[in-house]
C-alpha cells in the first residue's frame, strides 16, 4: 500500500497468507504473557470456519509490514465491517446519527479479534523497528485503507493503553469502558482467597457455592487433549442456546470449537457441570500466559447459583492452582463485583472522516470518559474485600 524510509505496507485479505510463524512472533513474543486471541491459529480459524468472511460483515484486511528484504517486521488484524456486531464496543447509536445526518456510517475499518472484548495488542510490531514508527506507519496504511475504500471511519477496540495513548497524540477520538476482572494476590488456595473477603460477602459466596452444587451436581474441567468432540458437543448446545435467547444469531459454528481444539490445545479449557450423568452446563474458557479468559456460558437446566459457580468461582480456582495472575470474565456485569471481580478500564481509538460527526462525538466522548471514571470510583466503594 505504500512505503517509508523502505518499509512497505502491504494487504492481506487472508491471514493463511501470512507465515504463522511470523505473525506469532510478533504477536506472542518470547518473555511476554500469551494472548491466544492474537494468536494465528485464533484469527485462521475464524476465518477457516467461516465465522468471518464473506456474507459475515467481517471482511479480512489484515496489514503487514515488511522491511527491503521481506521479513515481516509488523502485522495488524483488521476488517471491513458492514455493521456493528460482535465488537462489544457499541456504536450503534454513531451509525443511527450519522444517517439522520445524511450521512453512511458503513462500511467502516476495524481492528480487533472478532466477537472478542479482550484487551491485547493492536500492533504487532517486532523488535527490529522502532515501535512508535512502525505503528505510525500502520496507522497510516489503515487511514490510506478507509479513504480508498470510502469507509466512514477506522476503529480499533480492546487496545492496550500504551497504544491508547499513542493514537490520542496522534489525533484519534479516545473513548473508554469497563469490565470487572479479578486479580490474584499470591492465594495458595480458595480460601486464602476468602479471607480476605469481608464477613458477610464471604458468607455469601459459600453460600452460594453450596447451593449451585446441591441437586448432586459435579464439576468436570478438561483441557488440552483430554476435550472430545463429545465434549464439545455438549458444549456447543449450551452456546447456542445461549446465543439465540442474548443475539438471536450466535457468531460462531462447531466447526470453529472443534478447530481450536486441534490448533491450540494448551489454550482451551472447558469447565462443565454434570447431573446424573449428563453434562447440563458449561464455559468455555482460553488459557494465556497469566489471565484466564472466560468467554462463553450455557446450560441445558436451570440452577440457582450454578452460572457463578461454573463461570465465576471455578475460574478463579483454576487460576490458584495454575498459578495465574487474572481471570477476565468478558464484558459488562455488576454483578461480577460481589464475587471479587473489580472493574477495570477498557480502551478504543476512533478516527472519523467527516470532521462535523468527528466534532460531535468527539464531545460524547469527552462526557462519557467521565462517566465511566466517576462509576469506577463508585464501584470501588464497595468492593467486597476487607476494608484497610
């Protein structure tokens, strides 16, 4: 797409395109925490399966920096998006104005991990170029992109903050969230972890741990090789019914469950619940190198307590015993605060062609950041942990 100081940006409209190898070596690093999200063997296998593609609204157009020789020193994922779903970072309401507006929001520019609200790098840039330059140039490239292509606007979601704070310098809208993700202070054990919870929130967590496994229900966690496509069955039943009753239209397919399983086994774990011999409910958890990611819940029975226990409490005693440092479990939910989940700011950067619309949400988003701080502090307030 273009060239500086004998850098070349180039397009990719498959990320099979790109050599595995050199992508995950920029994107995971040796001596950095893994992101299995970022990961080749993730992005390929969305594509692979169908997930994203034509006909989804997630158009590949994934960009790749190469120095004079062909080594590729960068990489970006990015897509043509003909709408809004599946980003967790929600501007529908921008899409809605700006046609009022006479104005057409779609297609836009993203760069994310499809139907993913975790936060990772954007920039995929190795050690051998300067990393503010690098990103620079892939900025550029992404803006080259949206004006030929007549896109509205290039976004990029779940981004990390040093990146955040980059683009804001170099004039994009910054817009912030939040998520509730829990922190593992060195607890040996569960109930290291409960002591320091105050009296009564402690109570009601083994209340409500009890309660969840009352109806002689077990807890089954299989990981790596020992998942069976019987396994993932089950699992893939309980997604869609969840699914279809949150999006109406679930964005993955079991072929992708089953591809991951295959690709990137050291990543996958799935924690399920089991009654009289059947498997009733079920998360589907990623494995990276300090976070448990926790993505995806469903069931088949209807518990009290059992969506905590499953998707909450046996994540956080996974990431004891395993020695992680968090568990992210996906977007939103005050009620996640309670259980020890704290929240936690969440970034986007946002670059909008038309300077008019770029005013107004610019001021939105000048109010919104307060918003999202000023709840924070509230949420702070009662964290369930014992007070210094």
């Amino acid at each position: 797409m273009g060239d500086s100081d004998k850098y070349i940006v180039r397009l990719e409209q498959e990320i099979s395109a790109i050599k595995p190898e050199a992508w995950n070596a920029l994107a995971n690093p040796e001596g950095e925490p893994a992101n299995p999200f970022i990961a080749h063997e993730f992005l390929k296998a969305l594509e692979d399966t169908g997930c994203v593609g034509e006909g989804t609204g997630w158009a590949p157009q994934h960009l790749v920096l190469e120095d004079e020789t062909g080594v590729i020193r960068g990489c970006m994922p990015v897509y043509m998006k003909s709408h809004s779903q599946g980003e967790f970072v929600f501007d529908h309401g921008w899409a809605d104005a700006y046609l009022r507006a006479g104005g057409r929001y779609y297609p836009k520019l993203l760069s994310a991990v499809p139907f993913t609200p975790v936060t990772g790098r954007r920039f995929l840039v190795g050690a051998g170029v300067g990393a503010e330059k690098a990103q620079r140039l892939l900025v550029s490239a992404a803006i080259e992109l949206t004006e030929r292509a007549g896109a509205s606007s290039f976004h990029i979601n779940f981004l990390s903050e040093g990146e955040w704070r980059e683009l804001g310098a170099q004039g994009f809208l910054l817009r912030t969230d939040q998520q509730f993700h829990w922190r593992n202070e060195g607890y040996a054990t569960f109930d290291d972890y409960l002591d320091q919870l105050s009296s009564r929130k402690r109570k009601a967590v083994k209340k409500e741990r009890k309660t969840a496994l009352s109806n002689d229900i077990e807890i089954e966690c299989v990981s790596g090789g020992e998942i069976s496509e019987a396994h993932w069955d089950a699992f893939f039943a309980f997604y869609m019914d969840t699914g279809a009753r949150k999006w109406g239209d679930p964005y993955l397919n079991r072929s992708f469950f089953s591809s991951i399983s295959q690709t990137m086994p050291a990543h996958v774990l799935l924690i399920l619940a089991r009654r009289e011999g059947k498997h009733i409910a079920g998360a589907l958890n990623f494995i990276g190198g300090d976070t448990l990611f926790g993505r995806y819940w469903g069931c088949r029975e209807d518990h009290k307590c059992l969506h905590f226990e499953v998707c909450y409490y046996q994540a956080i005693d996974y990431a004891i015993r395993h020695g992680l440092k968090y568990v992210e479990a996906g977007a939103q939910g005050g009620h996640k605060l309670a259980r020890g989940y704290l929240p936690k700011t969440t970034m986007s950067a946002h670059y909008i062609k038309d300077p008019d619309f770029r005013r107004a949400v610019a001021h939105y988003l000048e109010h919104e950041r307060s918003h999202v701080e000023m709840e924070q502090s509230e949420l702070n307030l009662h964290s369930p942990f014992k007070k210094a």
